[in-house]
C-alpha cells in the first residue's frame, strides 16, 4: 500500500507536458479542478473525461501508474459514496434497506462526487509526474511574485511547499523499510480487525517521527553550508520565460474551460445533481 503512493513523485519522460512552464501547468492544473465544480450534467463529466483521456496520452505517463496511485484513496471512495448516497432524501425512493433509503438524487450525487475526487487526484498527479520540485517551486514564486510587494515572503513559502511536496515520496519510502525492518522481528501488520492493525502502527511512528527530524536537519545545515539566504538577490540557471507551446496551452485551456462549463450546464440532455 506504502509503495502504491505515488502523489509528489516526477515521472520523467520526453513529451509536451514535460516541456510546459511550470506557471502553465500550475494554472491550468487549477482551472482544471475549479471546472470540475460547474458541472451539473453527464455533458459535462464526459467533456472532463476525454480532456483528461487527451492529457494522458500527452503527458506518456502510463495509464497503469496513474491508476496505481488511486489505491491509497480506495477506503475515502467508499466513505464518499456512502455520505451521498444514503444522507440524501430528496428525489425519487429507489429502495430502502433497514433505516437506509436509496433515492435518486443520493445516487447521482455518490456517481458525481466519486468522478469528482477521482478526477481530483489525477489531476492534481498530471501535475507532480511531469513537473520537477524544482520546477514547481520556480512556477509558484513567479506566480506569486506580485505578493512581495506587500511584504509576503514569496520565495520561502514556494520552498517550503516544494520541500514539502519532495518530502512526501522520502518519507513513504522511509515508512516502506522501517515496516520491512520490523516485520523482519515478528511485527504484524496485516492481521486482526482494523482497530489491532492501527495500534500495530504505532511502533513506526517514533522512528518515522526520529527520521523526518534527521533529515529535516541534515537539509538546513546542507543550505547553511551553502551560505543559502532566500530569494533576495539570488539569480536562477534557468529562468522561466514563455514560449509559443506555452502560450497555446493557455487558449487551449481556456477553451475547455468555457465549453466544458456551457456544455454542462446547458447540455439539451441534462441530468441534474441537485
């Protein structure tokens, strides 16, 4: 499960996504999510799915290590689905089990959220494969620049999100082996109910917690060594500026932005949520 985490890792490949600015695909990543919240019909997902199918194969990362990366998120899937299709009363009763009834708004409204969050982890995942921490913090400090003018500290706070992003993969790495190291003593963490397997985590986090510390450390003392001293007067080795396939992808982006929207709001046939 640890390894099936694939949130904050880079997939390297050499496709258009790869060479996109870093600004570019942390907005258009936004506009993407924020899409997904117009939609009131299957018009509308059905657009969000083949724009979603096109940026795949775009970006040549394999369809198989996208989907692996939605393991993790199995167990609030199916918490998803329940809240919504039980909790929701209005529309017309499909049936009732015990206490429970089934309506049909309930399950439009499970359908919908479930396509909402998946859609939600792979796009947001399109962006971490194809992007590096380098890259991404270069994009938010050039996004966010305009903010220095009010004192906000810019360049610190892209790069603790970025080391923060790059820290992910390390430390599901580190959990990776501390499990092997105590299940190589006679630690078990696959029997009993899910309250025993939770207790039988919890010998890992003081070493995980021990871990993260060292290398947090190690990290600041590397920088210090480096006479590192933020962004102020620093100059990058490779500064962004956009170019012609840059500045496409934001008219293509907008573009499915707006039809996506008119689409699912005002398809002819229309299934609405609410």
């Amino acid at each position: 499960m640890i390894r099936d985490i694939t949130i904050g890792q880079y997939y390297p490949a050499k496709s258009i996504l790869h060479r996109l600015d870093p600004r570019v695909k942390l907005v258009s990543t936004l506009l993407y999510l924020i899409s997904l919240f117009l939609f009131r019909s299957v018009a509308g997902y059905l657009a969000a799915t083949l724009f979603l199918i096109a940026v795949i194969r775009a970006s040549k990362v394999p369809f198989g290590y996208i989907v692996k990366g939605l393991k993790p998120i199995v167990m609030l899937l199916l918490i998803t689905v329940v809240f919504n299709l039980f909790l929701k009363k209005d529309g017309e009763v499909l049936f009732s089990v015990w206490k429970l009834t089934v309506t049909t708004v309930g399950l439009r409204n499970a359908v919908y959220m479930t396509i909402r969050l998946i859609y939600l982890i792979v796009g947001s995942s399109l962006m971490t494969f194809t992007t590096t921490p380098n890259e991404l913090t270069d994009g938010i400090e050039a996004l966010l620049h305009p903010l220095n003018k009010i004192h906000v500290p810019v360049h610190e706070v892209a790069m603790m999100m970025s080391i923060a992003l790059r820290f992910i993969p390390i430390l599901l790495e580190e959990t990776d082996k501390i499990m092997k190291a105590q299940q190589a003593r006679g630690a078990d963490f696959e029997s009993g109910n899910v309250m025993q397997r939770a207790k039988a985590m919890i010998p890992i986090l003081v070493p995980l917690f021990v871990s993260a510390f060292r290398r947090a450390y190690d990290l600041a003392m590397a920088m210090e060594a480096r006479c590192y001293r933020g962004g102020d007067g620093r100059t990058k080795m490779k500064p962004l500026r956009y170019k012609g396939r840059d500045w496409a992808a934001y008219v293509i982006m907008v573009g499915y932005v707006v039809s996506a929207a008119v689409i699912g709001r005002y398809a002819p046939f229309k299934i609405w949520i609410f």
